[in-house]
C-alpha cells in the first residue's frame, strides 16, 4: 500500500485516500490491528452533529462537543520552572444580554458587519468545513448572504458552562450551496461547502435580542486579525525560521517515539514529508495550521480508539451478566434492544464504573480533540506565539512517551530477572 502498513486492510484504505494526500497522510494504526479511515480535519465531513447550532436561549448551555471545563491556559517555562500565560492567560469571552437594545455598528475603520453563526467547536483557517443547514433562521441567513454577494459569516466558539461567545472566530465563506430538501425529506435544507479566510474578533453582537426571540440570525461587527509579527514581504525572520525548524524536530521525534513503542495509535513515517511550520497564507498552504489539524486529527482517533476498546468492554461486561441472568422480556424491544435506565442496578453501576474509568485516560492523555486549547490557538497574537503554545503540546506529549518507555523498560527486565531465578534446579546428582 501507499504507506507501506503490514496489514491487506491498511493497504486497501491508503488506496481509498491516494487521491486525497491530505487525507492519505494520515492513516493511522489502532489497538484491533488494522486502520480506521482517516477523518477529515475538523469540519471538513462533519454532519448535523458537528453543525447543529446551539439555541441561544434556555438550551444554549448545553455544550454541542463534550468537553470538561478548561482552567485558565497557562504554559512552564521548563527551562526556568516559572509559570506563565505565553501571552495567553485564558480563552476571551463575549456574554450576550438578550435584554439589551439592538445597536448599530460602529462603521470604524478596519470593521464589517456579517451574519454570526455560533457553533461548538474551534475551526481552524486555511480548513474546508461542510455544514448541514436546516434550522430556519439560518435558511435565511443562506438565502441573504447568497442574496447580496457576500457569501460569508462569523463562526465563533461557545462557552459549555455559560453559553458566552468565544471573542476571536473565523470567517467562512460559502464556496457552494446544495438544496437537498427532497432528498431528506426537509430534515436539511441546505449543504454548504466553506473555506475558512480569516480569523476575526467579535467587536459586537447588533441585535442580542434575538437570543431570546430567536426569531432570526444573530449578526455581528468583527474587525479582521492578522499576526503582530507578521514580517513584510522579502524581510524575512531568521529567529523565527530557527524556531519552525525546532518545532518540526521535536513533531518528528515524537513519531519516531511513537513507532519505537508501538503506540495505538500512531503517526506513519509518510506524515514527515508532509508537515509544515511555516505562517500559512491558504488551503493548498496551510503551514502550522495544517500540522496543527493532523495533531487534532490524531486527539480524534486516539478518543476514538479509547471509546471503541470501552465497548468492547462494556459489551463483554454485558454478555457475562446475561450468561448468568436474564432480563424482563418486556424491556427488550423487536430489534433486540434495551434502554441503559431498564438495565438492572448491579448492571448499570458495573458499566458507570467503566466509562469514569475510560474517561479519566482521557483526560490523563490531556488529548481532548474539542479542547479549549484550539479556542487558544486561534485567539494567539502571533504566528511566534502559536508556534510556542504548540510546542508545549508537544513536549508533554514527549514527557508522557518517555515515561512509558521507562516503564516499558522496567516492567522487560523485570520479567527477565523472574525468568531467570524460575528456570530449572541445577542437577544435583
């Protein structure tokens, strides 16, 4: 195959993506001994689960990706052991009043008025989501921005805990619109194929009524971002240069780490070519944001493979009770399916304890795809600072790699050393 995997499966999914090198990159090993298919970066297939808009009213609390509530962001300066915020002491927030008046915007410079869309999720420039549109509201925000040329919108973050609005978003913008209302029976209106141009902050939300109405889309007067260290052009940052250099040493280390322990799953050796630390200027260029895309990628599988192994667990756990019980008859319907609040006591707190127990590797791992520390990323001032938060991703990962190879270590020569003092007595004849 493609990738060279040792597996027919690997093989036949690399011929599946050869045509897509983005996609083929990125083809990853699982613990059942063979590749899922890779997904797409985020927003790039997601469907209704990822472009349901939250409701800005009673639900708008409730979180759209799973996620626990992250501390303020702040970064160990390892080589002097201090704390500090690398520029970026914790993600910014904008709280809506749905009992404020409706204003005009400010018309200063710099500043533009678009439609905002609020969805539950950090999207990441240079990227090509597909969102699935069927609320009213925001049928009509499709049918005006088609209307009047604009073709694009603020996508911003929400806050899980609260339901505030992420102060730095991005912009889509709408490459192609697809009306697939008699295909799903009216459930979608639309598919929209988008590419991220700009990352914008929230200057003000015009008319907050709407979170309680939600009669129509909310819209927003943003200002465009761009980096603070962003160098004129023919002036190049050797510093800075110096830096993307070390950074894609310490990503291939960390592959290399990766194959050396046989982690499930893994980066393959072909992701080396591809990866880039540069600024990025657009799809085909992404830079450091595509290589930070391959890293949520990865978060995304390993999540993947940690909640796979959970079923199989809970399904066993299941099958060993069932081999010993039985259940009500009336409780399974004709599918051969059971609601979890039907199950017995003794069975439910059997599968409870799993899933907390599954859920604390993950937030072991420190891996969350939906992290607020892609929120972060996106708020960073500079492509320098970015750079930096990203490296601190890397080295804990490095730290957590080591570690395991020290116990991996441990564990073989232990092993050796009862071997040997269990070997056959001496011939004492």
């Amino acid at each position: 195959g493609f990738l060279g995997f040792r597996c027919s499966r690997a093989s036949h999914e690399c011929a599946r993506h050869s045509r897509s090198p983005s996609k083929a990159m990125l083809l990853l090993y699982t613990c059942v001994g063979h590749t899922l298919p890779p997904r797409a970066l985020r927003g790039a297939a997601h469907g209704a689960a990822y472009a349901r808009p939250l409701d800005l009213g009673a639900a708008y609390a409730r979180p759209l990706v799973l996620r626990a509530a992250q501390p303020p962001l702040l970064l160990l300066d390892e080589e002097s052991g201090d704390i500090n915020d690398g520029g970026i002491s914790s993600v910014n927030w904008v709280t809506v009043d749905a009992s404020g008046p409706d204003v005009e915007p400010t018309e200063e410079e710099g500043t533009s008025v678009m439609p905002l869309f609020p969805l539950g999720a950090a999207y990441l420039p240079h990227t090509t989501p597909v969102l699935n549109i069927f609320e009213p509201r925001y049928r009509a925000m499709y049918n005006d921005i088609l209307f009047n040329g604009a073709r694009r919108f603020m996508v911003t973050n929400v806050e899980p805990e609260t339901g505030a609005l992420a102060e730095v978003g991005v912009v889509f913008y709408l490459d192609e619109l697809k009306e697939v209302s008699e295909q799903t029976q009216d459930r979608v209106k639309y598919i929209g194929q988008h590419r991220v141009i700009n990352r914008v902050r929230l200057r003000r939300v015009l008319n907050p009524s709407v979170v309680a109405t939600r009669d129509t889309y909310l819209k927003a007067e943003v200002e465009v971002l761009s980096d603070s260290d962003q160098q004129e052009e023919g002036k190049p940052d050797e510093g800075l240069a110096a830096e993307e250099a070390a950074a894609e040493e310490l990503f291939v280390s960390l592959v290399d780490a990766q194959k050396s322990l046989g982690e499930e799953p893994r980066f393959t050796d072909a992701v080396k070519g591809s990866l880039s630390f540069a600024r990025g200027t657009s799809p085909s260029d992404r830079g450091l944001w595509g290589t930070i895309g391959l890293w949520q990628q990865f978060l995304e599988q390993r999540t993947q493979v940690l909640g796979q192994k959970m079923q199989r667990e809970i399904q066993s756990g299941v099958a060993s009770y069932l081999s010993d019980n039985s259940l009500r008859e009336d409780l399974v319907n004709a599918r051969g399916e059971i609601r979890l609040q039907d199950l017995p006591p003794e069975l439910i707190a059997e599968i409870e304890a799993i899933q907390r127990r599954y859920r604390g590797e993950v937030d072991a791992l420190d891996g969350e795809p939906g992290s607020l520390r892609f929120q972060a990323l996106l708020q960073s001032d500079s492509h320098r600072q970015r750079l930096a938060l990203f490296c601190t991703w890397l080295r804990k990962e490095q730290k957590r790699l080591a570690t395991r190879k020290s116990l991996q270590s441990l564990f073989s020569s232990g092993d050796a050393k009862g071997e040997g003092e269990g070997g056959a007595p001496d011939d004492q004849s």
